[in-house]
C-alpha cells in the first residue's frame, strides 16, 4: 500500500496580501476552514455571502451552509453604512471571521482578501484531496485610493472569445480593479453586433491574415482572424463584470481607427474606398466623412450600445484621426463651410461634440482619449491621458474629470525589459518597477487635480498579443503593481512590494495565469525571428510633446 500523502496545509502568512491593505495588523493563531465552517449574512450582505460561498465552495469543496442568528457562525458577512463604499474590515481570529463592507463593493473585497489569506488554493476551481484550509489571525482595514482602477483590453486588434474576457474579469476582481474599458473597435476589427447595421460584424470583424511583428521587417502571416461578441454576449460579460463589482465601459472609435467600419459601410468614408479590414498596425488616413448621415449612423450604433452597457462613461475613443483626407476633399471643406467651420482639428472636435451631445441628452458622459481635448467638451465629458500627463493637465484646467493611463506607466503591451529575449518588444521599457514607482497624484498636487482626477487605467494593446498566452504575459505581474498604484495609499515601498509578490504569483499558479517570471520570459514566452520596434523613452517624450500641442488650453 502507498502510504498517503500528509495533508497540506498552507503557511498562514501575516501580510501577504496585494494590493497593500491600508491598515494591518496581526493576531496570534489562525482560523481554521473546515466542513462544519457556517456562515450567517445580514439581509443588505446576503448578496455578497452567496458570492463568497460560491468562490470558497469551489476551491473547498465544503458547503459553507447559511445560518440565521443568533446560531453562531464562523464566517459573518455585514454592511456598515458609515465606511465608505468600497471600504471593508476583515477580521480574522481563531474563534471567526468578520468582514464588515461599507457596501457590497466592500464586502466583495473583503471577500478577496480573505480568500488571499487561505492561499493559492482559495482561488482554485476544485478541491484538492486532503487540503487543510486556514488564514492567519488578523485584521484588515481597507480603502481604495481611488475611485477609477481601470484596464482596458483591446478586443479589436485581437479578439478574445468571451471565456478569455470573464476569465479576466476574475483576475480584474482579485486586484480589485473597477472598471474593465473594453475597446470593441478598430481599423482591424469590429466586434460588437449592431442590429441595425449588420455589416459591421459580418464584414468588419474578419480579416484575411495579419502583421506579424512590427517595424520595417514585419511581415504578415496568412492567417485569417476574426470573431464578434453577440449583445447577449455583451450582456453577460456585463452581469458577470457586475457581480464582481466591475463596471464594463464600451468604446466604439471615431471619427479615426475606423476601416473596419468602412470596409463594411464605404459610404461612411471620405474617399468612397473601396476599404477593406485592415491587416497592419499603425494610424491609416482613413477617417469618417462629415456627412449628417454618418452622424446618425454612429448615432444609432451608440443607442444600440447605451442599450447593452448600463455603464454612465462611454467610450468614442477620439484619438489618432489622422486629418489630411478632410483637408484634401472638396466635398469635406464644403461641409465645413456650411458649418462655419475652418480647420480640419476644428473638425473633429465639432465631430465629437454631435456624439457628446448625443451621449449627454441620453444621461450618459463621454469617455474620450486626449485628443478630445482639441475642442470644447459638454462639461461632464472625461478624459483618458495617454499622451503623457499633458492631456491630464489640460483636462483638469477645463474642469473635465480625467483618467490617468500615461504610456510609460500604463501600456501593458510595451516592452518589460531590454533584453532581446522579451517578445515582440515595442514601445520603451515598461518593467514591474517603473508601474509600481507611479505617483498618479503628488502630495504638493492641487486641489483641481484632487477633485478631477478618477484614477488610473492600464491599457492592453492587443496587436502583438494575440493568445491568451500572450496577454497573461504582458499583463501579469505588471497589474499587481498597477492595482497597488491604483488602490493603496501612497508611499509605497518596493521592496515590501516585492516581498509580497510570492504570494501573487502563487495565486497565479492557481488560478494558471501565464504570467513573465520575475527574472524574465520562458523560452516558450519568446518570440525569436518577430521582429518588434522598441523606442527610447527621450525620443517618445519628444513625439508626445509636439502632438500633444494641438490641445485646446
Ligand atoms: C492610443 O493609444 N491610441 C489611445
């Protein structure tokens, strides 16, 4: 007979968790978990226990049944009103364990970090024979920092079935991330069903191959791509993101990043076409033309996605138009003519405006890139910084709310080192440490940017992720240190960061997140003979200062 393995018990650990919680502090032994462990809810949590059951009943396998009071309990689950919404305690000691939400949000997160201090397996989706379950003795005080902890996943560029995008969801949850901006458009892809037009998903979200690498050496791969989410795809992914207290914030690009709209819809465009969905990567000259009728298709489209997203912000995305198409057709400057119109820049901001507008009349705010900014806004429109801090600065002078998502601080797809074995490396170096060392909001910062500034967004830029591979590498662990920016308060310490990263990564290992070691790529992470295009950090502030000197001030 093989003699049994011992039973395996996790090492309670005493701050293991991340993002850093506000307030810490240690108690003596743990709480054990076992199949006898109750739970008991108030009425305003039973919302929040059901969820954590759900979560703790799969990794466990134990029932975790609900009990009323006054029987006792050994998890119990309330709301109280006066923390702040998002706020939680999680008490810890041998005899319970209390977590206290100031809302649902709260609680969920209490939920997590508890679920943090059982361990990896806490976050597994079966038992394991013969675990031991048990969370050190302590209390956690927590509150995010702020109200904005975004990421954004391009669908566009690469899309993501929609296991992949509830999958993240998951992980978004675990680094108690708010938001998820899911940019559903590009001149590679359209991948949002619109009812009223079709042939947006049957023609615009399928591309007969596309660019491999990137630079002058790319080439392409001869490979078909494509795929669109139904809007009862949408909807759930909505439903699924809210239980975990996520909100989804569609965007649909204009008036730029538009081709796969136009191969679908040629008279959308200025020159007529034909277009076809493209199969590089870059910025086209192709934008949408300024007729009143592609004003109301676009219209439409955004009632179509008001009717799927509940979410207050959506997204017109706004950047990158490029404006020589409009400056060298007749048809174009005639129209600008009628409208009073004299600068192509003019333009755009005059084409942002008829769908912030429309957006505003429905009870919903603009999301935008800074290159909004080159116009007058409705006031509750909201800025996405990407260009530096410079669209930030303008934004907050106008009195627009922002979102910090500067590239060197916020582009997950940009290079995690300098060295050649880091796949595909584009854009300057981004590593662990440069997310971690961001500082959205100085302690000298004035009252206008403390007032106007929601938080911080991390893009992924799907171009040259294009598995789920791909995008856990670029993504994890760099959003550990990005949710530690987005959440904990300031004054940071790496090496206390570092010190709980372990941790992470064990949970990673659970879950099966593909993650970067820390020491860099696996072989089988590299892509040796893609080429890639990496910058320097001196020449890419150089090319953020001129473009962004458009902005209106
Ligand atoms: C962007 O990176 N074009 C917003």
């Amino acid at each position: 007979m093989p003699r049994s393995p011992a039973p395996v018990r996790w090492r309670p650990g005493r701050d293991r968790v991340i993002p850093k919680p506000h307030a810490f502090a240690s108690g003596e032994g743990v709480f054990a978990l076992d199949g006898g462990t109750t739970m008991t809810a108030t009425d305003a949590a039973a919302h929040a226990a059901r969820r954590l059951q759900s979560d703790l009943r799969a990794a466990t396998g134990f029932t975790l049944p609900t009990v009323r009071p006054p029987q006792p309990a050994g998890i119990a689950l309330g709301i109280d009103e006066r923390m702040p919404r998002e706020g939680f305690r999680l008490e810890v000691a041998p005899g319970g364990v209390r977590i206290t939400g100031g809302g649902d949000a709260g609680l969920f997160y209490g939920g997590q970090a508890f679920r943090q201090l059982l361990g990896p397996g806490a976050f597994r989706r079966a038992p394991l024979p013969r675990r031991e379950w048990a969370a050190a003795a302590s209390v956690i005080e927590d509150e995010p920092r702020f109200g904005w902890r975004g990421f954004m996943l391009d669908v566009a560029r690469s899309f993501r079935p929609k296991h992949e995008v509830l999958r993240l969801i998951d992980l978004l949850a675990l680094h108690r991330l708010n938001v998820l901006h899911l940019h559903l458009t590009d001149d590679q892809g359209w991948r949002m069903e619109i009812s009223r037009s079709p042939r947006l998903t049957e023609v615009g979200a399928w591309r007969p191959e596309s660019q491999l690498g990137h630079g002058p050496q790319s080439t392409v791969d001869g490979r078909p791509h494509g795929g669109f989410y139904t809007q009862d795809d949408l909807r759930e992914i909505v439903a699924y993101a809210a239980e975990r207290m996520i909100t989804v914030v569609p965007e649909i690009e204009t008036p730029g990043h538009v081709r796969a709209a136009l191969a679908a819809y040629p008279e959308l465009g200025v020159t007529g076409g034909p277009y076809e969905v493209w199969t590089r990567y870059g910025i086209t000259d192709d934008v949408l033309n300024a007729e009143a009728s592609t004003i109301a298709f676009f219209r439409h489209v955004f009632d179509e996605v008001m009717e799927v997203f509940p979410s207050t912000y959506i997204g017109v995305g706004g950047d990158e138009a490029r404006k020589t198409q409009w400056a060298a057709d007749a048809r174009t400057q005639e129209l600008m003519r009628e409208r009073g119109i004299e600068t192509p820049n003019e333009l755009q901001a005059w084409f942002i405006r008829q769908l912030d507008d429309h957006l505003t009349a429905a009870g919903r705010r603009l999301y935008g890139w800074d290159e909004v900014l080159e116009g007058p806004l409705a006031p509750g429109a909201t800025i996405a910084s990407w260009r530096g801090l410079r669209g930030a600065r303008v934004a907050v002078a106008r009195g627009h709310d922002v979102v910090l998502c500067p590239d060197d601080f916020a582009y997950l797809d940009y290079r995690q080192s300098d060295a050649a074995e880091e796949p595909i490396p584009v854009g300057t170096v981004l590593s662990l440490r440069d997310v971690y060392d961001f500082e959205p909001l100085p302690g000298d910062a004035d009252e206008a940017p403390r007032r106007h500034v929601l938080g911080v967004q991390a893009n992924a830029w799907t171009e040259h992720l294009d598995t789920a591979a791909r995008l856990d590498y670029a993504v994890f662990p760099r959003l550990a240190a990005f949710a530690e920016v987005a959440w904990s308060v300031p004054g940071k310490e790496w090496d206390d960061f570092a010190a709980r990263l372990p941790a992470q990564l064990a949970i990673y290992d659970a879950i099966g997140v593909a993650y970067r070691p820390l020491t860099g790529p696996h072989p089988w992470q590299q892509r040796p003979g893609v080429p890639g295009a990496p910058r320097e950090k001196a020449d890419r502030q150089a090319e953020l200062a001129a473009l962004t000197a458009d902005l209106l001030e």
